[in-house]
C-alpha cells in the first residue's frame, strides 16, 4: 500500500506520530526517513537522506566561477525534480526538505539546543544572506544564526508554494515562515504581512472546523479518533492564525481566531470568583478571581501530570507576603484540573487579548495572572511552561517587590536555550507547540531582558547583554541613562569610522538632534533607509514645515508602508495644510494596519466631517468608541454626527455614556437642543418617524438627566418644551417652574440682561400654564410671579421688561380668576 499523504501532511503540523500505510519504493522509503527524522526532531538527518541529497541538494553541479545567487540554482534543481515528475510523492518529499531547513533554523534561534549548522554553500557568506533577507529596506538581524537555512526553506516554502498543487498543508508552512522571517527584521514589512495573511486564510479553509455529531458515544474508536484529529488540526491553524493578528496588534481579529479554535477543541473557559488568601499572614478570605477551564475529554483522554522544567524562580524577598498560589475555601475541579495541551496553548493566547487590549490597567492584569496561574497547575509541554514563565515575568517586572524575581525567571528561560539541564528536552519536544506560541528568539528575549536590567537600574547588566548583540541603539540608551551622552557619540563616531552604515548614521542623529547625519544615511543606503527618511520627516513636522514633512513620508511609506506611526503623523500634516484628501488616505492606511487605534478612527472621522460625508464619519466615530470608550471629547462628535445621520438611538445611548465619564458639565446642551427639536417636530408632524422606541429611550434619557443636572435653565427649557410637544401639560408646567426659579440667581433683580431673561421665562411660564389650566397650579405660578414683580420695582419700574413681566401677571391672574 501507498503512503498517505493527507495523513503525512497533519502529522507534519501536529507534531505527532505516522500510522498510515507504506510501501519499499525509494521515494516513499526516503519520504518516511525524512518524516520520521523530522518527527525525532534530527531535522539534519533529513539532508542526508540519500533520494534527498542525490537529486535536491547535490551542489556539486554549482560551478566555481558561477556568480549567480545559490538559491537560484537550488531553486532550479527543485522546479526540475518537478518536471521529471509532479506526483504529489516528489511534491511532499520537496515539502519535507523544506521543513526540515525551517526547523534547523527555528531550533538554533528559538528553541535549542544550538546545533551550529554548516553553511549550506561555503562560499555565500552570512552578510549575503542577511542583505538577501533584509526587505523594505528593514534589515535582517545580523546575529540570527544560520539564515542560509531559512533562505533555502522560503525557497520552497514561499516561492514554490503554488508548484506544490498536490499538498493540502503547503501553505501553512508559508505564513510559519513567513511570520518567522519578519520575527528577524528590524520593522514591519508589507510584503511577509499580506504573504502570512493570505497563507493562513487559505490555510483556515483547507482544514475547517469539522462538525461534531449529537452523540459522539456512538462514534466507534477509530471515527472519533480520525474526529479528534480533526479538530486538533483545524484549532492549530486558527491559534495560528490568531497569533499572527496579535503579533501586528489586531486584537479583534485574533480574538474571533481564538474563540474559533477553542470551539474546534471545545474547550470551556470562564471568568469567575472565589473566596481565598493571597497572602501569608492573611486571616480572612476575600474574594479572588479565578479562570474556569474545562477540556472536552468526549474525545480523547487528557495528558498525564505536568512537567516541572523549565525551573521556576522563587522569590526570596522576606518582605514579600504574597503567596505563591492562592489558597481557596472551596475545591473547584474546573480551576485545576489538567487539560489539554492544546488548550493551555489557547488559554495563553487569550491572556495575550487580554494585555493586548489594555497593557497598563492594574485589573487587567489581574485577569492576565488568572489565565497563567491555570496554565501553570498543568503544564504538559516545555514550551507551554516557558510561555506562561515568561508571561508571568512580565507581570512582575512592573512591581517593585517581585520586579527582581522577574528578571531572574527570564534570565533562566534564555539560559535554558543550551543549558545542560535543559537538553534532555529533545528538540521535538521543544518544537512541538512553538507555532502555537507567540515564543520570542533568543536575541530578543535577551533584548527583553536587557531592557528591564535597565529600568530597574542596573545598567552595567543590561550594557553586557547589549553589547554582546550588538544592539546599538539600546547602547546608547544605556549611557544617556548614565547621563554620558558623549561617550554614547563617541562610541557611534568609532563605529562609524569602522564601517558606515546607515543605522548607526540615524542612531547619531538622535542622539545629537542633526539633520545631516540623516541624510547621510539616505545617501550611504543608496535611497533605501526608510528610517532616514522617517526621522526626517518627524523633524519638519515639529518645526511646523507640513509640505516638507509629507514629502519625507511619502518616500518612507513607499519603500515600507507597514509603519502605522508614520501615516499617522502624514494625516496630521495633511490636516494641518487642509490637505483633506491625502489625510483620508493616511488615516484609512492607519485603521486597516491597525484596526484598533481609536485616534486613528477619530481623526479619519473630523476629516469626514470636514469633506461633508457624515454617514462615514458615524462609523469611523463607532469604531474609535468601539476600541477606546473613556474619551468624553469624542462621545460628544459622535453624538452630534449621530444626530446629522438620523442615528437617534445612537445618539440617545452615546449621551448616556457621556454622562456616565464626564464630570463636569455632563450634558451637551447644544446637542440636546437639536435632539429634542427633532423629536418635537416629528410629533408635530404626526408621521410619527422616529417612533415608540426611540421617544421611550429619549424620556429615559430625560429622567437620568434630571438625576444628574439641578440648577440649569437651559435644560428646564429644553424639558418643558418636548414634554408640552408631547402633550404631557403637567411636567412641561413643572419644568417652566424649574427654570423661572433657576433664572433667579443672585442679584437678577438689578442687573438687566438677568431681569431679562426672567421676564422671557415668564411669558414661557405663562404660556404652559394657561394651556393647564390647573387651579392649583395657576395659584402657584400667580404667587411666584408677584413676588418677581416686587422684588424687581426698584430698578426696573416703567421699562418695557418690568411692564412685560406685569402683563404677564395679569394675563396669568384673569385665567385664575375665571377658574376660581
């Protein structure tokens, strides 16, 4: 029997083992030797697969005097395997060449141990390989180890992935490596986003979420294995899929991701509460929160016990009184059950979400612990566990007591990469969920480290990482922190005269605020620094110079459109020139990199206003509202454009958010006004447009103001004259008895605009009155205008107001009198 393929392709994504049919030709005899190398995780083993090394890699036809790139040729040998014969065995067996590539490449920068590989071709060195990496003009981190090996896995990987026509799987392995390819770069680059993102949605199509029967217990052994693995699969590509939106910030995107590979596993997670002690020496319990998780074991039974390396770093900090885990009253199964693997990998990507949407709020964080300290109960797989360490870190490194401890527990997780204890973890075991992981490289975890050495002070520590990768930039950080700005140029000056290049040439003109070493650096790239052009740019714009500015932008976002930062800043210069067209380019640029940045939204809304589309600025405003709803400022916009587009429902909630977050002055009269007129005129009309619903939400909307505003005439008027439109004469004559007493501040009875507005108050008063014509009430508004009419005699008796103000007594009193 032949091999199965489909088979061979999802055990290459799930890490997991081949039980499928095989026969003894030499193409499946090598296909299983390459797959179970790569399964063992010997991924060198799979180069000297004899089928492999004879007709994929043999180099020896690469002729001394060839002067063109390897990788052409490497590429022309594959197309010409194909050629011979595109069968989908030749096509998986290319596959497997080019996943073991990606993995030696992973193993050496992410996971370990480090195997220090030979250059695939002697003669390419590794600066040729870092400037063929290096896109956008965003280099390619010169310390990344072997990156001849990911060059040959994009050969295939990347650039063959159509001629792999037979292979479900292939494009999966596309958006890997191109995530993994950015993950070296310097910045972001258009290019590899738009390659993962078009790879993963295919990707999420070619394995979707299987449906699962009513009763799964009639399901024989075999089907509800084949189920499983079914939804395993289709649950790794949509974690995937998710993390690649985390790892560009779009936390939305990657939340729909994440929720659809928790309903692939069924797994069940909820945010709960319980009674504990957090603390040593605490003598009561108060209520903490805790994640409820559950996974579906209908299926599959879940792992045994957790794994205890990486070592976990405690605190030593006697006058730390926090607990190590908190102790519950109540034994809850669901908060520390095991589960499955898989699902501890969903659960840290939620905890991603969760810093993603609000890095910095303190209960934010407390929901971050909650999801970490469920993962670390269980953990089943090396990785898992340094993920939810490292996440754990980063919680910490933000309080003074336990900011030590963090920096040690990430000290030991880039230790772990070669340590001795550490190699016992194969590196298949290291391997077999990094994909479902956002796990940073070595160089950066190390960066991170670097960085919080030195906030918390100790500098020397953070310069020794720093220089040992070379990281020019943090360098410099590192002395201007010691206040040695000097030495800091003086360093890059040696540098420089070393070897010019254009970041150190840019790192200069930070440091020393001139604008020629910038242009230096766009002359010694040869017109390929975006960075120099960007910092130009931010130079013109702080000297006001918009034209100037947009002009270095523009250059800058043609050789890498990917820095949301960048159009950002183009927008505002647009604005500032009344450039409106070119600011609606920039800030839509902005929110489709970005989808979550409420400014951009904002600012893309004001330049609708401006250009008249209100409709597209309605929605603009509720996306901005949507991802950040604590800007009174824009509740506000939002209302008055809800109003223009006849969003009254809209407009209605958006008031009541406002006065929920807005202190003083909660209510936006002027916006009000223009509600409330709508709303009169479509009783008036009797068309009754805006119906029941939404008079019903405006009325509730009426009471919460009443609660919330005492003292305001203008909001009485505005009051009385809907609940008059609306035929209600007893509140309208309420609300005009509010505002006749609210006029009447201090000293209305001697200064004219005041009286003024009284007496126009009164001939309201008068009006609504009348038209009540209620006893009681005649009588009460008839008292209340006497004592006007006394009190304002000395200063305006025989003026047109005060006779006004008399007139309106009279008529008030005749209307009593033929009650009475």
């Amino acid at each position: 029997m032949s091999l199965n393929i489909l088979q061979l392709e999802t055990c290459l994504i799930s890490a997991s083992p081949y039980t499928g049919p095989s026969s003894d030709s030499p193409i499946e005899v090598a296909i299983l030797a390459a797959f179970n190398a790569i399964h063992a995780g010997q991924y060198a083993d799979v180069l000297v697969v004899p089928y492999i090394a004879e007709n994929l890699l043999n180099f020896s036809d690469l002729d001394d005097e060839w002067t063109e790139d390897p990788f052409t040729f490497f590429r022309q040998k594959v197309e010409d395997f194909l050629l011979d014969d595109s069968s989908s065995l030749r096509q998986l067996l290319i596959l497997l060449t080019g996943i073991a590539y990606f993995n030696i490449f992973l193993q050496n920068n992410w996971t370990g141990p480090s195997t220090n590989p030979p250059n695939i071709y002697s003669k390419l060195s590794k600066q040729d390989s870092i400037e063929a990496l290096s896109l956008e003009g965003e280099e390619f981190y010169k310390h990344v180890v072997c990156p001849q090996y990911l060059q040959a896995a994009n050969v295939i990987l990347v650039d063959m992935v159509e001629d792999l026509t037979e292979l479900k799987s292939r494009y999966i392995w596309t958006g890997r490596c191109s995530l993994y390819h950015q993950q070296c770069l310097l910045g972001p680059v258009d290019k590899l986003r738009r390659v993962a993102e078009t790879s993963y949605q295919k990707s999420v199509f070619a394995f979707p979420i299987p449906a699962t029967p009513e009763d799964v217990q009639k399901l024989s052994a075999e089907e509800k294995k084949s189920l499983r693995e079914q939804q395993l699969l289709s649950a790794r590509v949509e974690l995937e899929y998710g993390l690649l939106y985390s790892h560009y910030k779009s936390s939305f995107r990657a939340l729909e991701h994440f929720k659809q590979a928790m309903r692939a596993t069924g797994l069940r997670v909820q945010l709960s509460g319980a009674l504990g002690k957090r603390t040593k020496y605490q003598t009561f319990d108060t209520s903490q929160l805790v994640v409820l998780a559950r996974s579906n074991t209908e299926l599959d039974p879940l792992p045994e016990g957790g794994e205890e390396i990486p070592e976990t770093v405690e605190n030593l900090d006697p006058s730390h009184v926090a607990l190590e885990k908190i102790q519950y009253v109540k034994d809850m199964p669901d908060a520390h059950n095991n589960m499955a693997t898989i699902d501890q990998a969903i659960m840290l990507a939620l905890c991603l979400f969760v810093k993603n949407e609000n890095p910095r709020h303190g209960l934010i964080a407390e929901e971050m612990w909650a999801y970490i300290e469920r993962v670390l109960k269980n953990p089943n797989n090396w990785l898992i566990h340094s993920m939810a360490l490292l996440l754990k870190s980063r919680i910490e490194v933000r309080k003074s007591k336990t900011v030590d401890r963090a920096c040690m527990q990430i000290e030991v997780l880039v230790n772990q990469f070669d340590s001795d204890l550490e190699r016992e973890y194969s590196p298949a075991v290291r391997m077999m969920f990094l994909h479902s992981l956002s796990f940073p490289p070595k160089f950066k975890l190390s960066k991170e480290l670097g960085k919080h050495w030195l906030t918390i002070g100790s500098v020397d520590s953070a310069l020794l990482i720093f220089n040992q990768l070379e990281m020019w930039e943090e360098i410099i950080n590192c002395y201007v922190a010691r206040n040695d700005k000097e030495k800091a140029k003086t360093l890059i000056r040696e540098q420089l005269a070393v070897k010019e290049s254009p970041e150190l040439l840019c790192i200069l003109g930070d440091l020393t605020k001139e604008l020629e070493h910038y242009e230096r650096a766009w002359t010694v790239s040869r017109g390929r620094c975006p960075r120099a052009k960007r910092s130009l740019g931010i130079a013109c714009m702080a000297k006001l110079d918009f034209e100037a500015a947009i002009a270095h932008f523009e250059v800058a976002v043609k050789i890498n459109p990917q820095y949301a930062s960048i159009w950002f800043r183009m927008g505002c210069c647009a604005l500032g020139i009344n450039d409106l067209t070119r600011g609606q380019r920039c800030f839509s640029r902005v929110v489709q990199l970005y989808p979550e940045d409420s400014e951009a939204w904002n600012n893309l809304a004001a330049v609708y206003i401006k250009q008249g589309k209100k409709k597209e600025a309605f929605k603009a405003l509720k996306e901005s509202l949507k991802n950040k709803n604590d800007n009174w400022k824009v509740w506000e916009n939002f209302v008055l454009v809800a109003i223009d587009t006849c969003e009254f429902s809209e407009a209605i909630k958006a008031m009541e958010e406002m006065m929920a977050i807005k202190e003083e002055n909660p209510v936006d009269i002027e916006a009000l006004t223009i509600l409330i007129q709508y709303a009169i005129e479509d009783i008036k009309s009797g068309q009754e447009y805006l119906g029941n619903f939404i008079h019903a939400k405006l009325k509730n909307l009426l009471d919460k103001i009443q609660q919330k505003v005492s003292e305001d005439p203008k909001l009485w008027d505005i009051f009385a004259r809907y609940w008059r439109a609306s035929g209600d004469l007893e509140k309208a004559v309420e609300y005009r008895t509010r505002q006749i007493r609210a006029v009447q501040k201090v000293g209305w009875e001697d200064t004219l605009p005041m009286f003024k507005e009284v007496v126009s108050v009164s001939t309201s008063v008068v009006s609504d009155s009348i038209a009540y014509n209620n006893k009681s009430q005649l009588y009460s508004i008839k008292l209340l205008l006497t004592n006007c009419v006394k009190k304002s005699e000395n200063s305006f008796e025989g003026t047109e107001e005060h006779n006004q103000l008399k007139a309106n007594l009279q008529e008030l009193t005749e209307t009593y009198n033929q009650i009475a």
